[in-house]
C-alpha cells in the first residue's frame, strides 16, 4: 500500500490542533517573585498557567515564547 494511501485511509482518525475538547480549564495569571535567583533587582516576571479544574493526571507543556511577546498571545492556543 503506498504511503498516500495510507494517509486517506486514516485521515477521518486525525483531529485539528485548534479542536477545543471537553476537558474544562482555569487560567491563573501571576508574576513571579524574582525573574532571576541570580539577579534580585530585576523586575519580576509574568506567568502564565491553565491548569483542568477536574482532578486527574495530565500531560504537561512547556512553552517557551518569543523574546518579545507576551504570555497572554498564547490564550487562544491553550
């Protein structure tokens, strides 16, 4: 079977990146108390967590953004 065909045959098993599911969220937005442990007169930092509200175990993410956007952007992906 070729490869293409594969593909067709399981494409229907395949779901978007952006399909919303039925697992139910909270956002938490913080900052941190120091950006650095090396450097305690920066300023502190944003973070940015969503976290299911139903007990369980779950995968977890990292994300690590561009230099100059900010946390927030990444709202509608998480």
């Amino acid at each position: 079977m070729s490869p293409m065909a594969l593909v067709e045959k399981f494409k229907s098993a395949a779901t978007s990146v952006f399909y919303q599911g039925n697992c139910t969220f909270k956002c938490i937005t913080d900052e941190t108390p120091l950006s650095s442990c090396f450097d305690t007169s920066a300023p502190p930092k944003p973070l940015f967590i969503v976290t299911p509200t139903v007990a369980g175990t779950y995968p977890v993410i990292l994300l690590h953004h561009g230099f100059y956007l900010s946390n927030y952007f990444y709202k509608e992906l998480l």
